[in-house]
C-alpha cells in the first residue's frame, strides 16, 4: 500500500481523535457516508477539492493528512517483523498502522533501530573479549602479577619469623610486582577505553594497515599516474603507520597496487566494469591477468558511477584472514576465525576452480551478496614439495531486484556470535541465542 493510499486512514485518525461521527464529517464535507466510508478504508483516492474541504472540516493543514509515514519507517517495521520469528503480526498492517498510528510506529522504529546498534555491540565486544590476543595477553600480566603480590604477601603474613634480610627482600619483591601491576593495569584501561577510530595506539601491524588502508578507501589516486614514484611520499605522510612492520605491509600492498595500476589501467577498468560486469574471471581474460588480480583491482576502484558496492576477503592456506575490505551489510571478524561456509574458506578445497555464489549473512534479509571466490597458489612449482595457496572472496552488493530468497546461502561472521540454527560448521554456541 502506498503513502498515497494512506491518507484514507489519516482521515479516520483525525476524524475519531476529534470525537466526530462519519455522518458528520461527510454530511459537513458535502458527501455521502458511504463514500466517506470506501475513503477512510483506502478504497477511494483523494485528492483536489475534497481533499480540502475535509482538512477544513477537520482543522487541519491538507498536507497532514497526505504526508504519512515516511517509506524507511514503513521498511524498518517491515524489517521488525520479519527479525521476529515468532511473533504474530500481520504482514500487510506495517503501512495501515503507520498510517493510523504514527506515534507508536515511530516509537516501534526507535526501539528497533536500539535493539539492533546494541546486538552489533555486543558482536564486537564479544568477538574482542573472546580472541583478541593482545587483550589475552594484557589479562594473563595482570593475573600472573596479582598472583605474585598475593603469593608474596602470603609469606610475609604466614611467617613472622623471617630474617630481616629475606623481609626486606620480599618487600622489594611486593613493591616491584605492584609497580608491574599498576602500569599492566593501566595499559589495560587505555586498550579497552581508546576509540576505535583513533590512529594511534593500534594493536598490531596488520591493524596499522588496515587503519591506513580504510583511510584512502583503499585508493590511491597519486599512485594511477606517477607508479611507484610516490610510494615512499604516501608512507611519508601516513601517520597511522607507527612500526616497521606495518610500513613493511603498507608498501608491500603500494608495491602490488602500482603493478596492479599498470596491467589494468583505471579507466579501462572503469570502462570494461561497466561494459561487462562485475565478473572478476571476464575481466581477468579482457586484460590477461589472473584473477585474483582482477578481483584485487576491482577492490581498489573508487566509488564512482557504474562501479557497484564492493568488499573483499583474502586468506592463507590456514584460513588466517590476511586482507580485509569491508562492505556494509557484510561484517567481517576482527578476531578469531570467521565462518566456515564462506565461499572463500571453500575454494581452499577445490584449488584454482571458481566459485560463485549469491550469499546472505544479515538474518533480517535486507542484504544479499554475489560472492566471487576462487584460490591459486602463491609458490612457484616444484617438485617434492607442496604448493602453498590463499583464497580470494570479492563481494558485489546485489539491488532488492536482483536476487531470490530460493537462490541465497545463508551464513554468519562467526559462530559465537551467529544466531543461525542447526549449523553443520558451528564450532562453538552462539552468545545470540545461549547467551554467554
């Protein structure tokens, strides 16, 4: 039902909260009843005279009762429904209770939306609290220094008859230890109290990286036409960078985008996206690279006309994430290990053959993903020893228009916080549906 069809039940609205009949209204509207009535149930449409003359009737402005809900609050108690598997309400009243309610359908709205930011932040401080290994590391200090102190000070109370050498020299021990655990304690704090947008303070060498990658958008335009001349100049400025390592990763990624920039030039790229698709292997042969370069390229595009929504997910023969481009309505894990039925993790067993799948992993439904994978070897041929090989997944958002429920794989970002039932590949319950 349209926002046009819902000014009918406005006009019941308006009419009831005044305390006024229907015969009044339309005996005072210079209508019958009856046509009043197929009105009020959106079987007639309005407009024009009588649509003035019943806001006068009513006392209200015209555009009262023909601006309704707006279409994102109908599509978020749409989404409200459809999140909640068990409850009972009608499929086709999200647009007739905006319309007739808009008060409760807003305060619905907002109450969604809360429920909603507080089970993404409780995913990511979950996924933290159970991989993060500095944050594992940072804790095992404080327990072993505590630990110490409480050991220490166990002997100086337990025994009173300690020489004076060995007192003073528990004493030191007790000072030292609890010098430690102030300054572990601490660390802990600023860790866990630091904002995640902040550039300083970043937890590993892959965080510098991806900190200084998601600042550009992963695209270097300096790099398009000067190459490799500007490398050191975009290292120079990156603050974010604060280790060797993480500079050491940064140009090896500025490296490969320069020879990426080269073979694939980006406004043939544009050009031959927009012309073929968003395939990565009919890219690969219009420009005679593999394809995990085209899907690499593709990923560095900037946002621009003809260039759809893009993510993408590369992984070692371990299964260890090793780059990581996000796309909205695709979370990937910032810790620990992601779920085992992406098509990424299922190319490592079918090497070097192609896997393309439409794939959900937002449980309202609202997202869906046309998911490019495929996994090549990054070791040169030899005999008696084995390749080595990683996995690359490119994501390319799909409109509502261009899949079916009936197509889609269902998947999650991991299993401890994926609510998804009966799951062949969980490892471990869900914080989502066992709680912790």
């Amino acid at each position: 039902m349209s926002q046009r069809q819902l000014t009918g039940s406005r006009i019941r609205e308006r009419r009831l909260m005044q305390g006024m009949r229907q015969a009044e209204l339309a005996r005072n509207a210079g209508i019958s009843a009856s046509y009043l009535n197929l009105i009020e149930h959106n079987r007639r449409r309005i407009g024009g005279k009588l649509l003035l003359s019943l806001a006068e009737v009513l006392d209200v402005e015209p555009s009262a009762l023909t601006e309704g809900a707006e279409t994102a609050i109908i599509a978020t108690l749409g989404e409200a429904r459809a999140a909640d598997k068990v409850a009972a309400a009608e499929k086709e009243a999200p647009e007739d209770f905006a319309g007739r309610f808009p008060g409760w359908a807003e305060l619905m709205v907002r109450r969604h939306r809360r429920v909603l930011e507080l089970e993404r932040t409780v995913e990511t401080l979950t996924d933290r609290l159970t991989h993060d290994p500095h944050l594992a590391a940072a804790l095992h200090d404080v327990l072993s220094t505590v630990t110490a102190i409480r050991s220490t000070a166990g002997i100086l109370a337990e025994t009173p008859e300690l020489e004076p050498e060995w007192r003073d020299r528990f004493h030191r021990n007790l000072n030292e230890d609890a010098k430690r655990l102030a300054e572990s304690s601490q660390s802990l704090v600023t860790y866990l109290d630091q904002d995640s947008s902040e550039e300083t303070g970043l937890a590993s060498p892959q965080d510098e990286l991806e900190a200084f990658l998601t600042d550009a958008d992963y695209h270097f335009s300096d790099l398009e036409s000067a190459g490799a001349d500007k490398v050191d100049t975009i290292l120079e400025q990156a603050e974010m960078l604060q280790s060797a390592a993480g500079r050491l990763f940064a140009r090896q990624y500025l490296d490969r985008y320069c020879d990426d920039a080269k073979l694939m030039p980006l406004n043939d790229t544009i050009a031959a996206l927009r012309e073929l698709g968003p395939d990565p292997a009919v890219l690969a042969r219009r420009f005679g690279v593999s394809v995990p370069r085209a899907m690499r390229r593709m990923a560095e595009l900037p946002q621009t006309e003809g260039v759809p929504q893009l993510g993408m997910v590369s992984c070692d023969a371990s299964g260890t994430l090793i780059f990581r481009k996000a796309t909205e309505g695709f979370a990937l894990p910032r810790f620990g290990a992601a779920c085992p039925k992406w098509p990424l993790f299922q190319a490592l067993s079918r090497p070097s053959l192609p896997i393309r799948r439409v794939v959900q992993q937002d449980m309202r439904g609202q997202s869906a993903f046309l998911a490019f994978a495929i996994a090549e070897p990054v070791t040169e041929p030899d005999f008696g020893h084995d390749p080595l090989f990683q996995a690359h997944m490119l994501l390319v958002a799909l409109g509502p228009a261009d899949w079916k429920p009936e197509e889609v794989s269902g998947l999650g970002v991991g299993c401890r916080i994926c609510p998804r039932e009966n799951c062949a590949g969980r490892r471990e319950p869900s914080i989502l549906t066992d709680g912790f």
